[in-house]
C-alpha cells in the first residue's frame, strides 16, 4: 500500500542531504583539496629538512675548524666534560700541540648521527621532524651565536 504522505516525505529527503551526508562533502572537498598540494607540501618539505641539515651542518663544521684552531688552548676552554676526557686521552709529551683527532672524530660521528636521525624522521613523520629539525637548527645557531660573540664572564 503506498501512502501519499511517505512519498512526499521520500521526495523532501532528496532534497534536503541527511547531516552525515553533509559531513562527508566538505570533507571530501579539503582531501581533493590537500592531494593537488601534496607537491607543493613535499617540495616545501624537502627545502626545510635541506635547510635545517645544511645549518647543522655547517656550524658543527666551523665548530670543528675553530677546534683545530684553538687547540692548544682548548682543554682549559671545553666546556663539555666528555671533550676533555677525550682530549686528555692523547699521548704526546707535554708542551706539545695536543692531539684533538679523537676529540673531532667524536663530534664528526655525533653529527652525523643527529643528521641521519633527523632526516629519517622527517621522512618518515614529518610532523614530528620538523619541530625536531628547527630545534636543534635553533640550538645550532645559538652555538654559533656564542662561538662568534660569546663568553661566560
């Protein structure tokens, strides 16, 4: 038996979407939306981790050429107690140029680490390599910053 008031209401429910239908539209919208950017994104992507890898980088290197530089001065200026263990671990004569080799292959290792970690991340997660990416590029900076203008007295 058909009944002209549930025709009517069958008719109204095509015009008007039900609330889960109106949900899924925008949705949809914003993912068609956020695939036809996805090589802008990766592109922007790509450029930050270069950035943050070339920043590490080349600080953690001119870290390393004013160690060369400073190297007879530096087991009383170090402040990182591992780099003086591992200064003190040299073994020529006193009032010689100390060695610093293992000190910089050290912090060549440890680079390196920090920048495959950070890389792999970023790849993997990229929401949660950048925020680490910017930290240490940030800290990286500061090293810099006190390496060039700083002192502790």
């Amino acid at each position: 038996m058909h009944y002209p008031l549930q025709s009517q209401l069958q008719s109204q429910d095509q015009h008007y979407p039900t609330a889960h239908a109106m949900l899924q539209v925008p949705q949809q919208k914003n993912l068609r939306a956020l695939l036809s950017h996805r090589p802008i994104v990766r592109g922007v992507s790509n450029a930050l981790l270069l950035f943050y890898l070339a920043v590490i980088g080349a600080i953690s290197f001119y870290d390393m050429i004013l160690t060369v530089r400073y190297a007879e001065s530096l087991k009383q200026l170090e402040m990182n107690p591992i780099g003086r263990w591992l200064m003190q671990l040299d073994h020529l004569p006193k009032n010689s140029i100390p060695d610093v080799s293992l000190f910089l292959l050290a912090k060549a290792f440890g680079t390196g680490i920090v920048l495959l970690v950070i890389f792999w991340i970023t790849r993997r997660r990229a929401r949660l390599g950048h925020p680490i990416g910017m930290g240490v590029s940030l800290c990286q900076i500061l090293l810099a910053v006190y390496l060039c203008y700083g002192s502790l007295e």
